[in-house]
C-alpha cells in the first residue's frame, strides 16, 4: 500500500517549497501574450515560456488554456476597488472611471479587446468575460446609483446594465481602435481609455430628469 507521505512529497522536488510567486508572473504571461497575439494564438506552452516556468507547472494548476484564462478572469475581477462614497454622483462615477483607467491601462485593456473578440464564438468565454468585467461594473453602478437616488441626484429608474454596458463599450473601442492602426497604433499603455468627453456624456445620461426626458421625447416624425 502506498504510503499517503511519501506520495504527497513525489510530486514536489526535495527542498523545493511551493514558489507563491509563480500564480502572478504566469497570469502577467497570459496578459501580455493576448495582447500581442490574441486568444486564438495562445498556448499553454507559450504562457511557460514567457513566464520562465515549465510546461508541466502551467499544465499542473490549469490543465486547459480555457481553465487558464477563467482564471485571469477572475483575478481581473479580484482587482476591482471597493466601492468609494464620495458624496455625489458625479464624484462617484469619476473615481469609477478613473479605477478603470487604472485596472484597464496597458496590456490588461489589449487583453480584454483580445477576449471579447473571441467570446462571440465561445460562449465559456463570454460568460467569463460577463462575470469579470460586466457584472463588477454593473455592481458598482448599481451601488453608486442605488446613493444618488437617495440623494435625489438621480432617477430611480437609472438603468444600472444599460450603463455598465456602455462604460465596458467605451473601454473596448476606445482601446482596440487606438491599437489597430499599423504604424500609427497607440500604445496601449497612453490611451485614455475613458475620455474625458465620453465620461460626460455617461455623467449627463445619469443625472436626473435625464431618463425621464429621453422616454417622453417623441420620435422625430418622419
């Protein structure tokens, strides 16, 4: 019979303790290799490299590229902020924005572009992309909204989805345009991801009066 012990210590080498280190440095792998070649061009052995480590350590903690990238996903929704009151709506929604130019500035942005292109053929993937990047914004904007209501600086009726959709919109476009242009390509780390006229108009949107003036205005005839 084998001896639990001394099975659990063959899958590790003498002297050589879990390395905690190795979780970052291959999700910063994942990042960057999205960022250059999209997902269709990602393989767990290109992540390795990268990421300086074996094969076998990648396989070991995500046994598919598709466990791997459920797991980035996750990790980028780790890394929302929490919710700041700041005493008004137009306070919250900046430093809401402005916690998404810091999470999304750089290779995260080209990466989520590189994901959201590949989710309308993978429906795994889109729902990873739902649960890490659609869903923490449309709780935040439901907690910020939830405020200004209260503080009649907004509608009750604030559409909390539809916004979100619009901010994670804006993030999407504002990156993949400046970033697929050739020679004239920004770099991904210099884009504004939410400029300051685009955070204007989502502002305005939400302010109150503004619901209830785009319900009653009628069409224009034709």
């Amino acid at each position: 019979m084998t001896d639990p012990k001394r099975a659990q210590h063959a899958h590790r080498a003498p002297g050589r303790p879990a390395d905690t280190t190795l979780g970052p440095l291959i999700v910063d792998a994942v990042l960057d290799l999205l960022a250059e070649a999209g997902y269709a061009q990602l393989t767990l052995g290109a992540v390795a490299t990268r990421a300086g480590v074996s094969t076998a350590t990648v396989y070991r903690r995500w046994p598919t590229k598709r466990e791997l990238i459920l797991a980035v996903a996750s990790q980028i929704a780790a890394a929302e902020t929490p919710d700041a009151d700041t005493g008004s709506l137009d306070g919250d929604l900046r430093e809401l924005f402005e916690q998404k130019r810091r999470l999304f500035a750089g290779k995260a942005g080209a990466a989520l572009v590189a994901l959201v292109g590949e989710s309308a053929h993978d429906p795994d993937l889109a729902a990873a992309v739902r649960q890490s990047i659609l869903e923490p914004t449309r709780d935040h904007l439901s907690a910020i909204l939830n405020r200004a209501a209260e503080r009649e600086q907004t509608s009750a009726s604030a559409d909390s989805d539809a916004a979100a959709r619009i901010i994670v919109g804006l993030i999407v476009t504002n990156v993949a345009l400046a970033s697929g242009d050739g020679e004239q390509a920004t770099s991904a780390a210099s884009v504004d991801i939410i400029p300051a006229q685009d955070a204007e108009l989502v502002i305005n949107a939400l302010r109150p009066g503004a619901a209830e003036a785009q319900r009653t205005t009628p069409p224009d005839s034709e």
